[in-house]
C-alpha cells in the first residue's frame, strides 16, 4: 500500500495556519487521542427495570453544514440497536466532552433511521426534512444535540419490513399505521426503545438537573427521560408543511400514533 506520510510538511502547515510547529504537533496528537476508543459502563432504567450499558465512543469530527458547523460522534452501545450518530452544536473541553453554555436546559431530538427518505429522496414521508429542520434549530438556539439512530428504520422494525409497507401503500393506497399493522407480528408497528439515548447524556454528563426539551412531534418519547431523573421540558416541534405525498402520512401519525402538530385541519384527509 502507498504511503504519504512523507508528503506532509509541518513546518509548512504551521506557517499557512498561523501556527507554532508545537501547536500543530499537539493538535495531531490529540486528533490522535480522540480516534481511540473510550468506554464507559452506564445505568438506564426503562419500563420498570435498570440495566448497565457498555456505551464506547468510537470516533469524533467536525462537520460544516448549511445549518452551521456541529461535532459529530460515532457511538456503539451494546443494546438492539448498536450504532448511534451524535452531532452536536456546543464547544469541546480538553477531553473531547461537549460543553454546554445552557445548564439548565438542553434541546435534543431523537432522530430514526430512514434510509428511503434521508438518503434516497422519497417523498412519502417529511423525516428528512426534519433532520435538516432539527439542525437549523440547533443553529439558531446556538447549542444543542441530535442522536440518530440507523437502526431505528420503520419505527424499529427494520428497513425490509419498511420496504414491504411502502409497496402496500403505494400499491393499495394505504397510509403508514395500515401498512404496517399488516404486516406487523401481533399488531405492533413500533418497538423503537431509547436507552441508548440516555446513555449519551449520561456519557456527556449532561446532569439531571438539566431540562431536556424535545425537538419532536412525538410525546410519547419523553416518558424514558424522566424515569432516569431528567425533567422532560417543553416539546420543540419540528414542522414540515403536508405535501400531496405526505398528507396521507403525516395524518396517520397524527390520528393513531399521538404525534401532535402535524397537520392542522384533519378534514383535510378528505381532500387527498
């Protein structure tokens, strides 16, 4: 395999950035500290039992978007769903932890997986926009965190049973709770948990005593936050104006799923 370590200057790096030779040294090596694994052994109590996680933050980079620029952490915790992508708009300390200007409170969205609409565009549901919608928040608030979770797709069911309640609807013009309560093993179209989600404020340190106000549509997530000693603050709703593609959608949530805010006037099913 090439190598091009031998291709790197320093000295000429230090001179472009305004920099001593030692700084940039230092700057590298602790570029070099963050890359190691850090582990840490977490308990989260959730639907009336605790338990220890293993949570190990694997890697950390910058991110420079057009909501502004976040740190993003790469997360494995050894529950269901393994993987978790943390971005975060805060300031670092010296051992890589966010810092928070705000004690008191902090804004977070737990955000699913949705490899259809995130990555490949389509147009039947809002939840990347909601992503991009969550960032500018954290943007204009100044601070704040998102956790994603991969895994998560189709409310936790997984993206091939997504996929096959996709092709229902668009087949059967069925909306997303009618699919998927076909489909569903014993009727149960969500077995999303948040755990993990816990583990990372823990792992933060972010204290109990701190607020956490949701960027969600959906109340049901705030039930795990305060059974771990964190006060469930005000919902900071994420809205996406319906779409022709997106009212059957957005109103079933909105109707059999609790979310709040989604579609103001639900007479409006009768004009899809």
């Amino acid at each position: 395999m090439p190598s091009f370590g031998s291709l790197v200057d320093l000295s000429e790096i230090a001179v472009r950035n305004g920099m001593s030779l030692e700084e940039v040294e230092q700057f590298v090596a602790a570029i070099k500290q963050a890359m190691k694994p850090l582990t840490k052994r977490i308990l989260v109590h959730e639907n009336g039992s605790s338990r220890w996680y293993a949570v190990e933050r694997r890697g950390i980079g910058v991110l420079n978007t057009k909501s502004g620029k976040f740190w993003q952490f790469d997360f494995a915790i050894d529950d269901h769903w393994i993987k978790y992508s943390v971005i975060v708009r805060a300031q670092l300390n010296a051992e890589f932890m966010p810092v928070f200007q705000n004690k008191e409170q902090l804004v977070l969205r737990t955000d699913s997986g949705c490899e259809t609409g995130q990555v490949f565009g389509d147009c039947s549901c809002e939840c990347s926009e909601q992503l991009l919608l969550a960032m500018k928040k954290l943007d204009e608030i100044g601070e704040g965190m998102i956790v994603h979770i991969p895994r998560q797709d189709g409310r936790g069911m997984g993206l091939p049973f997504k996929l096959a309640t996709m092709w229902l609807q668009d087949e059967l013009k069925l909306d997303t709770v009618e699919s998927a309560s076909l489909l569903a093993p014993g009727g149960v179209i969500d077995v999303r948990t948040y755990a993990g989600v816990i583990c990372i404020l823990k792992f933060f340190e972010i204290p109990a005593v701190c607020q956490i106000n949701l960027a969600t549509n959906n109340p049901k997530k705030a039930e795990i936050f305060q059974g771990n000693g964190y006060v469930a603050g005000d919902l900071e709703p994420i809205i996406v104006a319906p779409t022709a593609d997106t009212l059957r959608h957005l109103l079933a949530k909105q109707q059999h799923l609790g979310h709040i805010n989604l579609v103001a006037n639900q007479k409006a099913k009768e004009d899809d």
